[in-house]
C-alpha cells in the first residue's frame, strides 16, 4: 500500500517532510498473504494536530492490482493499522479514537471501501512503539459511491471532501519507502507531509457549499456562464460518444448540450450538475461528472414536428426556443455536401443560411450509407443546434444522431411517371428538328440516356431486398433512385429547351463527325485516322478519331448496338484461353463466335472494339499438367511466363482466336495482357535467362565483380534475386544493391520479351493488326513499382499504340485540386515521349469503386477531355455494368448508376470529335521542356528522385510549357532530344552509358535538388565526369512544388521557353491551378484549359503583355476579358492572330 497525505511525495529517507509534521510507515514482523498484516504509522506532530481542524486522510493502493486478495472478503477483520500520538501529547489525547475511511484504488479504479464515518473504539496496543498508541481495526465494507466522508475524535465532527482527480491519481511502477518493506514485495509504504488546512495543501479541503438548487433546463440557459447548475432528471436523447450529449425536459419544453466524456443510451434519465457555458451560440453544460449520476432510464419523448424556419426558435429562427430538443423536419433535398458532412432540405421556408442553397442544413449521421439525392423528400429526426455561417453569423441545423433517423418519402413512382410524359413530348421535339436536316446527335445523346436511365429507375425502385437480408425497401438502393431521377429531371428541362430553340431557328446543333465502322481506323502520325460521316452527312472523309467508351464485361456486349445513341464509340471486352480451351483436347469455338458477332455488331453500330485476350485466364487443367507452371506471383497472372509450356499453350490460343477475328473492321486492336506485373519466385527457365543475361551484359565474372564488388567464380553461381521473398509486402522500401539493380533491369527486359512473344503470335496471323497492353500508369513512375517490370520504352517498341490503365479520382473538394489528375498526365506525357503513338486507356477510372457520393458530369468531361489534350486518343471506362449488391460488388458506383455522367460521356466524345484536328496539333506538338526518367534512381534514389519529379511536373504543369520526358534506356540508345530544356530531377544515379549520352546533348540541362545530382552510376560508383548544368533549388522533404513553381515562372523565359499564349490572373499575375497547353493550327494558335482547382478561377489570354480576344472552338463565340473557370471546366479556345516563337 502507499499512503498519500498532501500529495508531495517524501523521498526515500522521509527527510523532505517538516520535523515538526512527518508521517513514517513500517512493518511489524513477517508477512505473508496469509497472514494477517500488520502496518505501523508514525506521526510526529505539534500539540494541536488533534484540534478540529487538522485532520489525517488515509489513502491506500494496490501495487499489485493484478492480486485479487485486497478485497472486501479476504481483508475484512485482518488489517490492523496502529494510529496514535507521540507521547508530548496529553494522555486523553493520545487515546482519542479516530474513524478512518480507508480508499482503495487498484488498477487505477476507485473502489471506495467506506466505514460511512461512523466512530471507532480505540483498542489499547501492550506493544508500543513510543509513547501511548492506540490500535484501531479497520473494516471494509461493500464498495459504494462515495464523495468524501467524516472524520471524528473526541473534540468533535468534521466532514472532508475529496477531488475527483485525487481519486484518479496515476501509480508509479516503484515506490519508495519511508520506513519498512514487507517480505514478499507485494505492498508497499511511503511517507507524505500531512499540512493544515491554512496552508491550503493536499487532499484535505473545505467542505463544498451547498449544491444548487435544482433547476429546469430552460432556466438554466438563462444563466450566465460559469453558473453552477443541478438539472435532475434529464433524459438523454442524443449522445456523440466521448465529446457530448443532448438531454431534455420530460416534457419537451427545453433541451441542452451536456459536454462529459462518458457514453449513455438513449434514455438514460440522468441528475446532472456542471456549470454553463456558451459555444457559438448553443448553450452547454460542462459535467461534473462525479457529481452527476443517472438515476433511472424511460422513454425518449417524441420529436417536435417544426417547419424548417422554426428550428432554433426566437434565438435565430421564430418561435420559441428549441435549440437543444429533438426535433423532426422534413421537405425535399436541395443540395448534398460532396465531403458527406451535411445535406440541405427545404419545405418551402426558403432558409438561405447557406451559400451551397436553400434549406436547414442537416447533418449526416454516422452510419448513414447515402447521402440523400438531390431532389429527394426526407424526413429528419435530430437535435436542433446552431453553428456559424461561412459568411458570419448564426445559422440553424438539425443533428441526427442514428442512420435511421433520415428516412426517405419516395415520390419516385409519380416522378417517374411525370418525365415519361416528358419522354414522348420530348420524341416529337427531336423528330420535328430531324426533320429540318439538323445534326441531332447532341440532343439524341440526352434523349438516349433519358430513355434508357428512366428503366433503370424503375427497376431500382422495384427492388426488394432478399428476405436474407431482411426484404423490404433498401434504402441505398431507393436513395439511388431519386438520385437518377434528379439528374433526368434536370437534363429533360434542358433538352426541351434546347429542342425549342431549335425549332424556332435559334439554335443549330452542331455536325458531328463519327467513324463509319467501315474500315480499321490506320495509326498515322501519332493518332488514329479513318472514315467519318455524320447524320446528315454520308460521304466519308478521312480524319482524326479520338474514340471514348466502356469496359469490361458482359453489359457492354449486350449494349453494343445502344452505344451509337449513347454517343460512345469504343468498347473493351475480353476473352481468355480457358475459355477456348476448357479442358485438355477440346477446343471450345463457341465463345469465338460470340466476339465475332459482337463484333458485326458493333460495326453497325459505328463502335470498335479493343479485344483483351486475357493471359491471366488461364486454365487448371494446365496448371495440372505441368506443376511447374504453378509459381508464385503478384499480379493477375499466376503462372509460370518463362516455362515453354505455358509459352506455346498461349501461342496456340493466338492462333486458334486470332484469324476468326483478324478481318473484322471493328476490330479495332488487341490487349495483350491486362494491368502486367512480373513478379514471380525464381524457376529454372528464368534462372538460366539470368545467367546468361549477365554473361551478354558484362562478359565475364571478373568484370562483373569488378563492378558489383562481389567475388562470384561463375555466373552460374549468382543466384536470382526473389521478389516474392515477402509475398505480403512485395512494395516494400528494399535496400538497393548492385545485383537489386541488375535484376530490375533483367525483370523488365524479359517482362517485355514474353509481351513481344504474344504480340509476334498476334502478327504472324495479322501483321497491320495493333497491339498494345494495358500497363498500370503507376508502374512506370512510383519508384517502389519499379519491381513491376514494366518499362515504358521497351513495352512502347513492342506495342503500336501506348496502352495504359489511368485513374482520375473526383476529390470532393479535398486538397488542393477537385481532381486526382497528376500521375495519369505524367504517364501521358511520359508514354507519347517514347513513342510517337495513340495512347489508349483501356481502363479509364474516373469514378472510385463502391463510390455511393454524387459524381458531377464535370469530373468526367474534364478527366476525358485532359486525357486527350495530354495525349490519349481512346478511352475504355471501367465500368458499364450495374448491380443492386452495392456494399460487396466492385461495379458499385460505377457510371451506369449516374445519368449526368453517362450523358457526359457522350457529349465529351463528340466535342473531342468536332475538335480533333485542334485536339490532335496539341498532342503532336513538340515538347518545349523534358524531364529525365531514371529506372536507376528509381532503384537507388527512390523518394528523393520520386518526390522531385513529381513536384516539378506539377509545377511545369502551370506555366504554359508542354512537358515531355526522356528516359534511361533511350539515353543508353543514343536517342537525345536536342533543343529543349531537359531536367534533371534529383538523380544521383544514371547508367554510364545514359550519362555518356547526356554529355553529348546539345540544349540546356538543369538540376533540381542536391549538389551530388548525377554523381553516380547504376552500380552506386561514383563517377568523375560532370555535365554542365543550369541549378533549381530544391530540397527532399522541405521544398514545396508551389516554390518549384515560383521559381521556375522567372526562370523559364531566361531558359528560352515561352508558351505561345500566356495565361494569366485576372489582374495579370501568375496563377496556379489553370492548366492550359497550345500549339499552332491553321488560323491563329488553339489554347486548350482546364481548372484543376476546386474553386473558380478568373484568368485572361495574354501575348507579348497584351490581352487577347479568343473564339471558343466548339461553341463559335468570342471571349474576350476575363475567363472564369469553374472547377473543372475546360475550354479550347483560338487565338486568331498567328503568333511568333513558341513550339
């Protein structure tokens, strides 16, 4: 045990304590747990310590909280404590007679063992230590809340409080001893000064006033703060686990903020005492939570039913004061927060608290799996609560506290039914404006899509969930409903007014140009060039096409005939070797005969199609077979790509699928593998490649020991490094080493030979046939991807279209940008650098998988649109398919749940397609600046290369300047642009013969970052040669890409690089967010922009210092002035008037 008095603690020896006051305790004879324990405690003090007012508190704790033999049952009757005074003092004294209450505190909890303050007879003691000493037996009752108790001698009675945070006094790991140890270690004795109370010390305070008298709620608010208040009997109605709760009167004639720690259920019925507060306007008690107690439990009263201008009452609204009490409201949902925080409701009182719309603001509670549509009825349930308006003041809110507290009033059905009205009203507009040979392929996009989404509506409103799960309404689903029905409304709105305008001669939809189906597009000049015609044009005229679709499955082949009235025109659907070769000896056609009819299908539907043939699906019965095709690796393949067997099944595949198909003409290209990654345990056939890898690379063993520093005799006897040596953490930070970086370089060369052995396969049947492969974006550019074996310039030699997989998450207003943008341009960028190539995206990711948030229109427009000003000539979006499982399906979220997007889709296409000579001069334009690509640093420099790369791409992204790349391996091939700026983002690592290369380059380098960039090879020696070289500074985890940026608005025109139309502030400053690219055409320069930032931006056209008139491409208006942007918007503007200089 350790005796507390004051709360100073002695040191080990007792000296700190005052002579005249010091408190000693020691053990009398052995002690065991079975024995009764014997304490003595000494105190020596002045005459008067037994006056009423000096009183000695005893406070007892466990050391040992983990032995249970401290309790009430083994204690009871066994402890005896000696307490007396000191001989100096007079002998009735000596023998007055104490009750002690004795607290024990194990585990850092307080069970409060009482004897209630009830007095002690003194027991004569024969052995004494000093003086006369009495003997008093402590016994324990039954642990109760206490909150102090009453100490009594012969001169009288005095109660004593003690604080909470005495209770809760942390225990040391050690105490020290003033007197005295027991035997077996298990308890323990200090010494503590005890003080008087006029010196204001210690655990001994003056008993508190009387508490408050009991008040209601309502009252309490009128208090100022600091006020000590009593509410018994609240009931709980909300509670925010650890921050705070709500309660009310039984009556529902006040409620109040109740700010404690501690969680209760609803309807705990609680004596609360604290003190008020106010914060932003909502009073608030302060708990004394050792004071407060609940008393009971009942339930909750019903919420008021209010209209949405009552909620907060006279305080902000009208009425009386509600702030506090549960409330219920309903109306229809105006606006939906995209960071899922809140929602806006409004039933006609009109609230214009906040800037987003009219409504009562309404939080989202926990749980909660939508965020109501817009357009929605909903009732909700909550506490009425003020907060701050963005723009100053109060504004009311409602705070539900459980998911069901929001529940949906579907007026889906008479909805539904109302733009099915629209629908055939809407079919006469648009058959009366064919009929004047207009173009209709915009307004028969957002008819198509009105169409086909109102049967999606029906069908979400019909599901039922399975009685597994309940049945019933899913409300998820329902929520789903009215969100499609939101978006149709609107966009119905809009067709007839545009269908109107036309047919009163005010509006002339523009012609859209659209690939025949006719013929395979041909790849020239970087882009994809065939026949287009349009609905009021059948002559074909060769031109550009830039093709946006969908993947991946089932649906798409089902639609293919829609997608021409949808406004898309590119599908992604696969095939796989399982299922052509279901078992060992059968050649299964049937699924070979499906592409081909999807595929005169999709001719005539003026769609082409990009077939995936799916490696990864490979069949057991092969795996069977040859187990040695069983190895472990990372990645959707899971065989064994070295072993000849696995090689010649699949040449066999090709062979089998690839002339039934070769002639179709929507065949549009082959994928040959899908998202690759190389990473596979070492086997025989990969181990021999090795060796005789390093034998062509370095000749001999010396040679190579030379430069690994290693002592190998053979190359037989260097083993193969294993990249699955930690299955589950295959990204990990690895500690480069020489032969780390051969193997990387070895990884991705046969990654690369095994693509070039499916792409021969594909050509011996079809030579003009394109072939590319869906690499992951990423793999090229995070350094600890590197072990991917995927190198943008050899698979480029391989391919003859760039294929990628991108991503271009929406970022609801997080960050600094409303999109995730960044590393899907740097792939572009990076891709067109080695090869002069469409980019094909086959997976286009614009919106996350299981995503329930609203997606607006503008993410898509602008991630398709930026997609093919960086480059891409074909999109594949994952995903068109739908499902009602939208907690376990990936496709949850996908587009085919969102109308606006679908509709997007369509209308980016045929902008892009109106645009395509403009589109096309941007992505062939020369760069005007060059970043290095390292795989070395990527190995040996990792986040110091990483970090800097991309931080200074994403500060070139803002200045006007195209950015291309070069990368080691055509550095190492003597491929080295001359001209333009190249950068070298803090590479302390390049192969040799990379660096050779450079040393040779005619143009400008400059280092960004430390002073040792390019000071060592590939092998981590380092090297005497320099390049000359301008310096950016920059620093590996301080510099930010904003001062890169800075930087490099000054630097750059001292470089020789000056875009050809500057885009600047409205006030001509330098702005950042605003992407823009530009490049000459025929007629002026054509500015593409697009505001990345989550805000508008104002920006004008400038040249020479001078603002510049522009006209915008698709539209045919002229813009002149400030331009604002909304978030995500784009533009392609011209700017007549040809302009010197530039690319």
């Amino acid at each position: 045990m350790t005796i507390w008095g004051d709360g100073l603690r002695n040191s080990p020896d007792g000296s700190n304590c005052r002579q005249s006051s010091r408190l000693a305790a020691f053990v009398r004879g052995d002690v065991g747990l079975d024995n009764t324990q014997d304490w003595y405690i000494q105190l020596d003090v002045t005459n008067d310590f037994v006056s009423p007012d000096y009183y000695f508190i005893l406070w007892l704790f466990g050391a040992r909280p983990d032995k249970t033999w401290l309790n009430t049952g083994d204690i009871r009757d066994r402890m005896l404590m000696y307490f007396g005074v000191g001989d100096q003092l007079p002998n009735d004294n000596a023998r007055a007679g104490f009750a002690i209450d004795v607290h024990l505190i194990v585990g850092g909890l307080s069970n409060v063992m009482s004897r209630g303050g009830s007095r002690l007879d003194p027991v004569p003691d024969t052995t004494q230590m000093r003086g006369g000493y009495n003997r008093v037996t402590v016994q324990w009752l039954a642990a109760t809340q206490v909150y102090g108790w009453k100490i009594s001698n012969s001169l009288g009675e005095r109660r004593v409080y003690v604080a909470q945070s005495e209770i809760n006094r942390p225990l040391p790991e050690r105490t020290y001893f003033a007197a005295g140890t027991t035997d077996n270690g298990m308890w323990m004795a200090t010494g503590w000064t005890v003080h008087s109370l006029q010196y204001g010390y210690g655990n001994i305070i003056p008993p508190p006033p009387p508490p408050p008298k009991p008040l209601k709620i309502g009252e309490a608010k009128g208090l100022p703060n600091e006020s000590e208040v009593n509410l018994p009997g609240k009931i709980v109605t909300l509670c925010e686990p650890g921050s705070f709760y709500f309660v009310q009167e039984s009556d529902r004639s006040a409620g109040i903020r109740v700010d404690s720690p501690l969680n209760f259920p609803l309807g705990t019925v609680r004596n609360i005492v604290g003190t008020m507060g106010t914060d932003q306007g909502e009073r608030f008690v302060l708990e004394d939570s050792e004071n407060s107690a609940t008393v009971g439990w009942q339930a909750v009263p019903g919420p008021l039913g209010v209209a949405g201008r009552s909620i907060g009452g006279g305080q902000i609204g009208a009425g009386l004061d509600n702030l506090g009490l549960l409330l219920k409201t309903c109306g229809r949902v105006t606006y939906a927060a995209p960071d899922r925080s809140h929602f806006l409701i409004d039933d006609g009182s009109a609230i214009d608290d906040d800037p987003a719309g009219l409504g009562v603001r309404a939080l989202i509670p926990s749980g909660l799996a939508f965020v109501p549509a817009v357009g929605s009825c909903v009732v909700v349930t909550g506490i009425g609560r003020p907060y701050t308006r963005s723009g100053g003041g109060l504004g009311c809110e409602i705070m539900p506290g459980r998911a069901n507290d929001v529940q949906i009033v579907s007026d889906g059905w008479s909805r539904l039914a109302a733009l099915r009205e629209d629908l055939t009203r809407l079919q006469g507009l648009l058959g009366g404006v064919q009929s004047m040979q207009q173009d209709v392929s915009y307004p028969w996009v957002t008819f198509y899509t009105l169409s086909s989404f109102a049967g999606y509506v029906e069908e979400d409103l019909n599901y039922r969930r399975p009685e597994s799960e309940g049945g019933g309404e899913d409300p998820v689903i329902l929520n789903r409903a009215l969100e499609q029905l939101g978006d149709l409304e609107k966009m119905a709105v809009r067709l007839e007014s545009e269908l109107r305008e036309a047919l009163q001669g005010e509006r002339r939809f523009p012609e859209v140009p659209r690939w025949s189906g006719t013929t395979r597009p041909l790849i020239q000049a970087g882009s994809f060039v065939g026949p287009t015609i349009s609905l009021i044009r059948d002559t074909p005229v060769q031109r550009p096409i830039l093709f946006n679709g969908y993947g991946h499955f089932s649906q798409i082949r089902r639609d293919v005939d829609k997608f021409f009235s949808y406004g898309v025109n590119v599908i992604q659907p696969d095939i796989g070797p399982n299922a052509v070769f279901p078992a060992e000896g059968v050649i299964d056609t049937g699924p070979i005969t499906e592409d081909v009819q999807v595929l005169n299908r999709a001719a005539s539907a003026k769609v082409a199609d990009a077939l995936l043939i799916s490696p990864h699906y490979f069949p057991n019965w092969m795996l069977d077979k040859y187990p040695h095709l069983r190895k472990q690796r990372a990645g959707f393949i899971q065989f064994c790509i070295h072993a000849p067997e696995g090689q010649d099944f699949l040449r066999n595949y090709i062979a089998t699928l690839i002339p039934a198909i070769k002639d179709k003409p929507a065949l549009q290209s082959i994928v040959l593998s899908n998202e690759p990654v190389n990473m596979e345990e070492p086997c025989q056939y990969a181990t021999a490649d090795w060796h005789i890898w390093l034998q062509t690379r370095h000749g001999s063993i010396a040679t190579l020991n030379a430069r690994w520093g290693t002592t190998y005799s053979s190359f037989e006897g260097v083993p193969l490094p294993n990249p699955m040596d930690q299955p589950q953490n295959v990204y990990r930070d690895r500690v480069p080493s020489p032969i780390w970086m051969e193997f990387i370089r070895f990884n991705q060369e046969s990654f690369a030979s095994w693509h070039q052995m499916l792409a021969d396969a594909v050509r011996q049947y079809a030579p003009d046939l394109p072939v590319h492969v869906k690499t992951m974006t990423w793999s090229f550019l995070r350094y600890n991807r590197v072990v991917d074996g995927v190198d943008p310039y050899l698979f480029a030699k391989l391919s003859d279209i760039n294929g990628n997989d991108s991503q271009y998450w929406y970022t609801f207003g997080a960050g600094e940008f409303a999109q995730e943008w960044l590393e899907s341009a740097m792939g572009h960028d990076l891709q067109r650098s080695v090869k002069n190539a469409p980019i094909f995206d086959t997976e286009t990711h614009v919106i996350l998988d299981y995503e329930k948030r609203y997606i607006p229109a503008r993410q898509v427009c602008a991630a398709l649109w930026q997609s093919a000003v960086y480059g891409g000539c074909a999109q594949a979006i994952w995903v068109w398919e739908r499902t009602f499982d939208v907690e376990r399906h990936n496709v949850s979220g996908s587009i085919m749940h969102r109308p606006a997007c679908a509709e997007a889709v369509g209308i980016v296409n045929h902008d892009l397609n109106r645009a395509a000579q403009q589109i096309t001069a941007i992505q062939t334009a020369a760069p005007d600046v060059l970043i290095l690509h390292s795989v070395s640093a990527m190995v040996w420099d990792k986040a110091r290369y990483g970090s800097c790369m991309y931080d200074l791409y994403r500060a070139l992204s803002f200045t006007g300047a195209k950015v291309g790349f070069v990368t080691e391996r055509q550095l190492e091939e003597e491929i080295a642009p001359n001209g333009p700026v190249l950068f070298v983002p803090n590479v302390k690592h390049l192969s040799d013969s990379a660096f050779q290369t450079l040393q040779q380059r005619q143009g400008l380098t400059v280092n960004v970052g430390d002073a040792d960039i390019l000071a060592y090879n590939d092998y981590n020696a380092q090297r005497t040669g320099q390049i000359q070289a301008e310096s950016l500074p920059y620093a590996y985890g301080q510099t930010t890409w904003h001062e890169l940026w800075q930087s490099l608005i000054s630097d750059l025109p001292a470089w020789g690089v000056h875009p050809l139309v500057q885009v600047l502030g409205a006030n001509g400053e330098a702005v950042w967010g605003v992407m823009w690219r530009s490049a000459n055409v025929s007629g002026g320069v054509v500015v593409s922009l697009c505001n990345y930032r989550n805000t508008p931006m104002s920006v004008r056209l400038y040249r020479g210092g001078q603002a510049q008139e522009a006209t915008d491409v698709l539209s045919g208006q002229t813009v002149s002035g400030v331009i604002t942007l909304q978030p995500l918007e784009v533009r392609l503007l011209l700017v007549p008037v040809p302009l010197p200089g530039g690319h």
